[in-house]
C-alpha cells in the first residue's frame, strides 16, 4: 500500500484539476540530481508493470508467424508478419512507430526486424520486446499493457504516466509507490539522487510527492 503522503498529493492534484471535456492523464515528473547523465549508465532506462494499470488505451503491434501470430491476434491491436514488415515502406514504418506503444516479436524475426526498422523504431526507444519460443504472447501482451517506460536520457527531469483522472487515488498513489520504490532501488544512491518529485494532471497544476 502506497505512503498516505502520495495518496494525499494524488487527491490535491485531482481536485484541482480544472474540467475538461476529455480524461485527463495523470503524470509524474521525476527531478535527479548528483547523477552524471552524459554518462549512459547513469541514466534512468526502465519498463515498470503498474499494479492498477495505466487507466489508457495501449497499442500493440505483435511481430510473429504460426500459431504465435494467431494466439496474438486474442490481445495485440495488429499482428504483422516477417514479410508485412519487409513491405513497410518508410513513412509507412514511422507512422506505425509513432502510434505504438510497443511492439513484440518473436527471437527468431529480431535480426531481421533490425534491419529493416532499426533505424525508426531504435531511435524512439520502441525496439521489440522479444518473445521466446515458450513465452505465451497473451500474456506477454497483457502485461504491456499495464507497463510504463521511464527514461530519463541526458535530461535532469523525466515524466511518465501513472493513471488517468477517472482512478481512484489510492490506485494512482499504488502505482507511484512502485515507481519510486524501483528508483530508489536502482539509483546509485537510492532515494538521495531524486531530488523532487510531482503529480498531476494534463492540464493541472503541480503537488509534490516527495
């Protein structure tokens, strides 16, 4: 159960969100400090499963043949073959990249995949996640669902989504609480290198969580 602080800052934050006519997602912008981060491995790289899901639509694009392609087609938005691939022209390609938000293939199509999109999907952090022959795709799909990317790159500030405005604060302030517990896990110096952190809406202001 998330810290009574976080949940408290979630509540604030979605009370003073002002009404949209849409739902608003809910973020976290997470400040380091005392980390060099022109140094690659220093950054903030990681995929977070959030326990009360993302509260959005994910899309999916699932790379496979055979049985794994049909199974696939129970969960993914689309489902591509080797040679569907091969055919994407490059507009075609950064399109699809742009609207996906991940992409699975299975080990064996990885090679070809980079090479063919590499140079689009590399770039935007959106490379498959690889599936192995006895990895279930449903699963794997489902799972991604729920999943967020934090990647802070060379920048002192980083933002990721954890909700949307129509879940319960305690959910949202559940998911924070993972977030930061896996940051405060992997920072070089744990929670000494996160020097401010904040939720809120789209289009609200701003309450600090820690």
């Amino acid at each position: 159960m998330a810290d009574s602080d976080i949940e408290t800052a979630v509540a604030r934050a979605l009370e003073e969100s002002p009404d949209r006519n849409f739902t608003e997602t809910v973020d976290l912008a997470i400040n380091l400090r005392d980390l060099d981060l022109n140094e690659p491995s220093n950054r903030v790289d990681e995929s977070i499963v959030l326990p009360s899901g993302t509260g959005q639509e994910t899309r999916i694009v699932v790379i496979a043949e055979g049985e794994t392609a049909v199974r696939a087609e129970e969960a993914a938005d689309e489902v591509l073959s080797e040679s569907d691939v091969a055919d994407l022209d490059d507009d075609e390609a950064k399109d699809m990249a742009d609207e996906t938000d991940f992409f699975i293939a299975e080990e064996a199509m990885m090679q070809d995949i980079a090479r063919h999109l590499g140079t689009i999907l590399g770039p935007r952090g959106k490379m498959p996640d690889p599936l192995a022959p006895d990895d279930d795709v449903v699963e794997t799909v489902n799972r991604l669902k729920n999943t967020v990317q934090l990647r802070s790159g060379d920048r002192r500030t980083f933002h990721t989504l954890v909700g949307a405005e129509d879940m319960d604060a305690e959910k949202i302030a559940d998911n924070i609480d993972v977030i930061l517990r896996r940051l405060h896990a992997d920072l070089e110096k744990g929670p000494q290198n996160i020097d401010a952190v904040y939720v809120k809406t789209t289009m609200g202001p701003s309450q600090e969580v820690a």
